[in-house]
C-alpha cells in the first residue's frame, strides 16, 4: 500500500480503494497524488502561460480591447460553469476513465462511447497543440537565439524533430511514474504562479505607454484586417470568434478527473482541483492578458504583428529579466505538455480497460514496475506528433482541441441533467444542490455556442474533422456492430459485498 501523503485522512486510501472496486474496478494505479498534485496537473494543463500567450493574437484580432476585457471574464464564467457541473459528477464517479463512465453511468454505454472519442481525440489535439507551441513560439522565438540560432533557418523538419523529441521525453518521464510526473507538475503549478506575476508586474513597470483602461472595453472589428486572424465578419461573430481564447486557455481541467484513480480522497480532492485550477487561472489569466493589451504600444500594429506581439512586448525589459522570462515560459509550457500527456495516456487506458479501443488488451496494459499504463502513454505521444505533421496545424489543434473536450465536457453533464432525480440521486461530498440543474442547462447551451463558433471559417477544418468524426462512429457502431459487441464499464453497485467490504477494511 502506498504512504499516505500530508494532509491525507486517514483510511484515506482503503476508502478510494473500497469505492474504485465498488465502480466494478480494482486498484492497479499507484495513488500517489493528494489533493494539491490533482489541483496542480489540472493548472498545470491549463497554463496560463500556453494558451494565454499563443491565442491572444486571436482575440485581439477579432472585436479588439473587449474581447479581452469583456471576453475574458465571460468565457471564464462559462468554463467555471462547466467544471462545476463536471465536479459535481465526478465527486459521484471518480474513476480514471471520467467524462467516458459519467456518460455511460448517467446516459447510457452508446453516449459513453461517443464521447470518449471526442474526449481522447481532444485531449491528443491538445497534446500536439501544446506542444507545438513549445516549438513556435517559445524555442523558436525566445530560446533559439540564445544559442545563436537564426529562426529563419529552421525547417519544417527541425520542427517535427523537435516537437517529437519533445513529446517522447514528456512520455519517458510519464511510463517512469506518476512520482516523479507528479513532482514535475507541483513544481509546474509554483512556476506558472510565478512567471505569470513576474511577468505582468515587469511589462507594467517597464511600460512607456500611458494605461488607458479604455482598451478592455473598446469594441474595434479587426475581422480581415491585415494580420488579423478572422475574415470579415459582423461585430458579434467577431465577438464571438475571440471567446475562443479564453476556451483554449482554460480548457484541460478534466485532468483531475483522469486521475482520480491515482488521487487520495478523490470524492473530494477531484472536484476541488477541478474548481480550483479553472478559479486560479481565470483570475491570474485576466490580469495577464490584461497587461498585455494596458503596455502595447498601438492596437492596430500588435494585430499586424500576429504572434510576434509577444517577442515585441519582451523586447521592451531589460535582457537581464527578458532572458530568464523567456526560458521560464519555455519550461512551464514544456510541463503543460507533460500534464496534457499524463491526462490523455490515462483517458486512453481506462476507454481500453473496458473494450472501447482497438488493441485494448496492449493499451490498458499497466506497468508492473511503475504502476502506469505504459502502452497507453507511447501510444498517446505518437499519435500527437501524427497530427502536428499538418502544415497549419496551430490553429486547428488549438481551436479543435477547444471544441472537442468542450463537447465531451458536456455529454455526461447533459447526460446527468436526464438522469438526476431519477437513476443518479445518491451524490458525492461535492453537490450543487438547487443550483445542480440550472448550472448543467447553462453548461449545455454554452457548450452548443462554442460548437457554432469553432466550426466557423477560418476553422471550418475543424468542422469537417467533427463531420467524419461522427460518421465513422456511426459507420463503427451501427455498420460494424460495436454496439453489440461493446460492453461499457461494469454496473456501478450501490453496495459492496460483505465479504468484499471487510476484506477492505
């Protein structure tokens, strides 16, 4: 049995234990994660520093000031809304699989599968954003020239290298245990908090524009303006688009979930990193991204400059804070992509444990040394660095990735929204009460504006990867006979055996 970690109760892990087995399951992980780690790999997924930095020119370009001032808040509220519909289900259910049984608990083993494939493909395109945009632009930008690189000379082939060098260090330390992935992604949650502070309080105090406030809720229409990255579109589609930075940024938080397995007192420490990490972010996100529009020199040539507007606001510190900024970013967002990888190979494992993968007896296989789904987390990283080979890739990972783990997050919640009262009403220690069915319903009808909004041109890619997406599920589920071969995960007993229940104690 693994020790207890500080801050755990005692019983602690016969509990979770108890409680796995009662889901129909029995403990392979090794559970060594308390309630800080799970909070930390959620945070750490979400990073600030990633999608706060890499979107931005998105949403600058898209209705100006407000949709970082105005935009911001707002799509932090609808995330906020989201993982506390999440939290309250998972509170119910924490098992490693997540959003995939709280579908098939709540709805049924069809709507489970479905949206674990939305899950598991969202969860790889955020992998192979993330780590993409370790590439370009934090190393290209920021570190390579301090190694006397010339960006302008590297290819497409050095960064298909780099990015799979990248991720298969991000998997070694993933198969060699959640120890050591678990320290990374404490360490990672200190250093986002950190960087993120430093950072702000730099470009302010640095700063030689006058702060006009103005900027956070000026409405400018940047569509198809030159470098901007929207064609022309009406002032509330262009407001619209530029949500997306937000959704991006805090998108990943189901990472608690993932874990649950591997988490001490998951009924209660899952749901507060789920809450936590989305509460943290939005409020340190804001203040950020907030500083990076108060110190930009001219609106118009930080939307011309795309995502060069961040080496742009660096180049105004001194080299002395500007050098070690840069390779802070650089490291915080190389441990987002080790979080975003814990959470995928996970997700992947507990969709095989039940059947629902192709070579499920391979991927859920568990480590015996290390305690961790191995296959599942080489897997996941060689399907990531397959989808970085697209020519432009970022913005279809990115706004993929946004809108698939969206449409998985709220599946099981709409799910939940038919069920409670009826097959779900025994909850876990985190329950909405009253508020449960109000905030599902606003969770599903955000989650449908996302889907409108993400699927609009320039990503219409995106659409079309959602369109074949669904037609092979329904070619493999009706054509190919998955539904009467697919089992689901076992049937959640109210009770455990006697016998069962003593042996635990």
């Amino acid at each position: 049995m693994e020790p207890l970690q500080q801050g755990d109760a005692p019983g602690a892990l016969d509990h979770d234990a108890r409680q796995l087995q009662r889901m129909g399951y029995k403990q392979e992980l090794s559970r060594r994660m308390g309630g800080f780690s799970n909070f930390a790999i959620s945070f750490s997924i979400i990073c600030i520093l990633a999608g706060g930095i890499t979107a931005f020119p998105q949403a600058l370009s898209a209705a100006g000031g407000a949709s970082v001032g105005i935009g911001w808040p707002l799509g932090a509220l609808f995330a906020g809304v989201v993982a506390a519909a999440m939290a309250q289900i998972a509170s119910s259910y924490p098992t490693a699989g997540g959003l995939y049984h709280w579908s098939s608990i709540l709805g049924n083993k069809g709507w489970g599968w479905a949206t674990a494939w939305f899950n598991l493909l969202g969860l790889i395109f955020v992998v192979a954003s993330v780590n993409f945009g370790v590439y370009d632009p934090f190393f290209k930008t920021l570190v390579a020239p301090l190694f006397g690189i010339n960006p302008d000379s590297l290819t497409f082939w050095h960064q298909t290298a780099f990015i799979a060098v990248i991720t298969f260090s991000q998997a070694w330390l993933n198969h060699s245990g959640i120890k050591i992935t678990t320290l990374l992604t404490d360490i990672s949650g200190y250093l986002i908090f950190a960087i993120a502070v430093i950072l702000t309080l730099a470009l302010l105090g640095f700063s030689k524009t006058p702060f006009d406030f103005g900027r956070l809720v000026d409405f400018t229409n940047y569509t198809g303006f030159d470098g901007g990255a929207w064609p022309k579109e009406g002032m509330v589609s262009a407001f619209l688009s530029g949500l997306l930075l937000t959704v991006y940024t805090i998108t990943g938080f189901d990472a608690s979930a993932h874990t649950s397995e591997e988490t001490h007192d998951a009924a209660r420490n899952v749901p507060k990193g789920m809450l936590r990490s989305v509460g943290w972010s939005a409020l340190f996100g804001y203040i950020m991204v907030c500083a990076f529009l108060l110190v930009m020199p001219d609106i118009k040539e930080g939307v011309k400059a795309g995502g060069g507007f961040f080496n742009a606001l660096l180049g105004t510190l001194p080299t002395w804070l500007r050098v070690p900024l840069g390779i802070g970013i650089f490291l915080s967002n190389y441990l987002c992509g080790l979080a975003c990888l814990t959470s995928c190979s996970r997700m992947m494992y507990a969709f095989a444990r039940d059947g629902g993968l192709p070579a499920s007896r391979a991927l859920r296989r568990v480590n015996d040394t290390h305690r961790t789904p191995g296959t599942a987390i080489w897997v996941s990283a060689v399907l990531a660095i397959a989808v970085t080979l697209y020519g432009d890739a970022f913005a279809v990972l990115s706004t993929g990735s946004a809108v698939f783990l969206y449409v998985s997050y709220v599946m099981p919640v709409a799910a939940g929204l038919s069920a409670e009262g009826r097959t779900w009403v025994h909850k876990g220690p985190f329950n909405l009460g009253v508020w449960s069915k109000p905030v599902a319903l606003l969770a599903v009808l955000g989650g449908a504006v996302l889907v409108y909004v993400g699927i609009q041109p320039p990503n219409e890619k995106v659409l079309y990867i959602s369109f074949a997406l669904v037609v092979a599920m329904a070619v493999c589920w009706y054509g190919l006979g998955v539904r009467s071969r697919f089992t689901g995960p076992p049937e959640v007993k109210e009770e455990l055996p006697a016998d069962v229940e003593a042996a635990g104690s």
